[in-house]
C-alpha cells in the first residue's frame, strides 16, 4: 500500500519509525513543507519508500492510496477539504488517516468526518494508546479471568510530560485548549477501551456523567510564563491554557446496568525524566498497572560525561534529563502502539473497511472531551444521559480555545 504524508514534524517521523516495522506499507510521497527534506531523505535511508516530494495535495492524492494527515490541528479541516476535492476530481485515493485529536471541538469533528464520507473514503483515527501492546496483552492475559468474575470496574489512565515542542502546541486558540485537548483524548480513549468488557464492541460502554478539574499550576508563574514567552512565543498572560487536568467518567453497562468509572489525569508540568504513560485498571479479584518510564533498559550518565549527551530526547520521548540514572526506551513507536496502528490500518483498508478506529469513534472521544472542559468551566457534573446536555456541547467551544482561558484560569 503507498502512502502519502501531508506533514512532516514530529508525528510524521515517528510514524515513519513505526513503518519500518510493517511490512506492506511504503511511503511513497510528501507534500513540500517545513521539514519534508529532511523526513524524505531519512525515509529513502531506511528504504521505507520512494519519499517523492510533491507541490501540492492534489498531486500527491494521484499519486498514493492512503494519506495520513498529520498537519497541526488548527490546518486540518483545510487540508482534508483539499483531499475532498482532489477525490472529486478524479484522484484514486482508497482512504485518510487523521491524528488525534479529531477536531478542536464538535463541530470541526462533524465537519471533518462528513468531508470524508462525501468522498467515500475508508478513516482511521489514530489513537495510538488503544493499540499498545501491555495494553493488548493485560487484556488477553486477564480475559479468562474477567469473563469468570466480572469485567473491569475502575481504570486510571494518565500522560504527563514537561510540555510540547512546537509553539503552535501551547496557544489554546491554535491547539484547541491546552494539555486536556492534546493528551486528555488519549487517556480518556484508552480508560474506555480498558473498562470494556471483553468481547464487546469499543462503544458498548455508555458514558453517564463527567466531572473534570483542571489548572495552570506550573506555566502560569510568571518565571515559567517569562520562560514561554522567550522560548514559543505564547503569552500565557494574555491567552493561557490548562497544564493540568483530571476527571472522572461514569459509563453505564447497558446489559446489566452495572456502573463503572475511568479516571484520567494529563499533564504538561510534569518533573520527572520525560513522557510517562500510566494506566492501571481493576476488577473483583484482578488488576493490572502498565508504566512507561520502567524499561528492562536503564544507562547511567555522570557529571563528568553529561555534555557528552547531545541529544537530551535520545533516551525517552520528551526527556528532561541527559544525567543520572536514565530509563531508556529502545522501540518506543512500537511500545506506544503506533505500529500496531499502522497495521490494523493496512489490513482493514485492504479490505475495504474503516479501522478499528474510525472518524467516527473519534467523534466519540471529541464529545468527552468537550464534556470535560465543560464540566471544568461550569465547575460541575455534566449529565451525558441529557438530550439538552448533548445538544449544548455540539456548539459548545472552551472558554480556553476562545482564547478567554485568564477568566477561568487565574
Ligand atoms: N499520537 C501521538 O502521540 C501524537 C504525538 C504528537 C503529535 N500528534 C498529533 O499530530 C499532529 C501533528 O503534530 P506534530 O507534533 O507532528 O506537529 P509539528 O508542528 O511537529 O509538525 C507539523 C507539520 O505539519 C506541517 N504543516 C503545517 N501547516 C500545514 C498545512 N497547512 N498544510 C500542510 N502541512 C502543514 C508543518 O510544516 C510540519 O511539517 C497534531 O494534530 C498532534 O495532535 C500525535
């Protein structure tokens, strides 16, 4: 299957990482941008594929079967109305690929899902968490057990780093909001896919209620908002954005009505070695806990040999540390599931179905998102099971990502 990329930062490589390790999958071509170059040159090295570069969206939609947008979010529904219309004019493309999150809320979701479907293209939303392998296996391991004594009742799942790359990442008007929108999808996704009874549908789940909390705790002091200033540009005086949240989500069992509760937490001030991934879940008579910052791998690096390290991210991904006592993971596309991703895309694409995540299913995550901040705003329990509820958060856009983030905030 050729692939084309319109993107070429952060994602785009790491995808890129994770291809190598599928096979039939070939990156065929680039759209030109900041940092296609580089990302075609590391592709041809590898032997991932041609890497061609091409001028323009439509271009490459001619010339790919699959195109991955992995664009910023605030360009999204810009770039897939161009692959529309490449369609329409008579490109052969069989399907898209978005990044989480979907949209920046329901409405640019909705829009971004109907653009898709008026084109018949076959989705995958990737959310790489849900395909994880210690994520895959505790749910294997443990099937004979939750089928005996009952499927899981509480899962905590969590994503905490020190901040994003890009500037664009940390201006809520541009982004969405702040570490809610970007890593609040993922724990909210995956706390449902592991909540879920095995054998059932990733939506059997019915969310019941929302209560979420969130704050600036560490990039609102002024020394740190100084420093944002200085380094992205972004004036958490003027425009800030959450570098905390957490919350609890209600779902419902439809068959037996038993009540069950993911909780997540997110945040961008977090002061350990780099990105941590925690989820833990239990059941009556069973649990499991994954954590990414334990590895069979750990380097010591001392004072003396610390600038040495030029490189501070290549132990962990948005590592904060090149001394001391280092955990290190060596494949961490593979251990953060976007391998895995990649492969169910390419084999149900090839079989002319959607993924196992479809736009759809990340509509889904959007609307608990959004119920999120909502909940965070009004400072209150939000009711999913209310039509007028469901209804409001269809238009609803976050104090925060109308950039209005100082009256809730401070
Ligand atoms: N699943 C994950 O863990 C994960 C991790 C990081 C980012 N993401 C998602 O991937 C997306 C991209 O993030 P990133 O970190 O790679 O960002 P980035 O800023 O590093 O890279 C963005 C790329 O898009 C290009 N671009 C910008 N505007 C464009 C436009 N209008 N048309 C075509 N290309 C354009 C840029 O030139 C750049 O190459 C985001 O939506 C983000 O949420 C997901």
């Amino acid at each position: 299957m050729k692939l084309g990329f319109i993107g070429a930062g952060f994602i785009a490589r790491f995808q890129s990482v994770a291809i190598e390790q599928v096979r039939g999958l070939e990156i065929a071509g680039l759209v030109r941008r900041r940092g296609s170059e580089a990302l075609a040159a590391f592709c041809r090295s590898r032997g991932l594929g041609e890497a061609k570069i091409y001028e323009s969206i439509d271009d490459l939609a001619r010339a790919v079967d699959v195109i991955g947008i992995f664009v910023p979010n605030y360009c999204r529904i810009e770039v897939t109305e161009q692959i529309a219309a490449a369609v329409k004019a008579g490109a052969p493309l069989k399907g898209v690929i978005l990044e989480k999150p979907l949209g920046r809320n329901m409405q640019e979701a909705r829009r971004l899902v109907a653009l898709a479907r008026e084109a018949k293209l076959l989705t995958a939303y990737f959310e790489n968490q849900v395909f994880m392998r210690p994520i895959r296996t505790q749910r294997e391991q443990l099937e004979p057990v939750m089928r005996t004594m009952g499927p899981p009742t509480l899962t905590r799942s969590a994503e905490e780093h020190a901040g994003p790359h890009e500037p664009w990442f940390w201006d809520p008007t541009r982004q969405g909001g702040g570490v809610l929108m970007d890593m609040g999808c993922h724990s909210i996704a995956v706390g449902r896919y592991a909540l879920t009874p095995p054998g059932k549908d990733l939506l059997f789940l019915q969310p019941q209620s929302v209560t979420a909390d969130i704050g600036l705790l560490k990039w609102g002091q002024p020394q740190w908002r100084e420093k944002l200033l200085k380094d992205r540009g972004v004036d958490y005086g003027k425009t800030p954005a959450e570098d905390f949240a957490t919350g609890m989500i209600t779902y419902r069992n439809p068959e037996t009505g038993q009540i069950v509760k993911a909780q997540f937490t997110d945040s961008w001030m977090f002061e350990k070695q780099g990105l941590r991934l925690f989820m833990d879940g239990m059941g009556p008579g069973y649990a499991f806990e994954v954590n990414t910052l334990v590895s069979p791998l750990s380097v010591f690096i001392g004072d003396a040999a610390a600038e040495a390290i030029a490189n501070q991210e290549s132990a962990l991904e948005k590592a904060t540390a090149s001394r001391g006592l280092l955990a290190v993971q060596y494949n961490e596309a593979d251990l953060y599931g976007y391998t895995d991703e990649n492969r169910d895309m390419l084999e149900a694409f090839s079989a002319g179905r959607d993924a196992m995540l479809s736009w759809e299913y990340g509509l889904e995550v959007q609307r608990l998102v959004m119920a999120s901040y909502l909940a965070a705003e009004r400072g209150r329990t939000i009711d999913l099971t209310d039509a007028k509820v469901l209804a409001e958060l269809e238009t609803y856009v976050p104090l925060i990502q109308q950039g209005r983030g100082g009256e809730q905030l401070y």
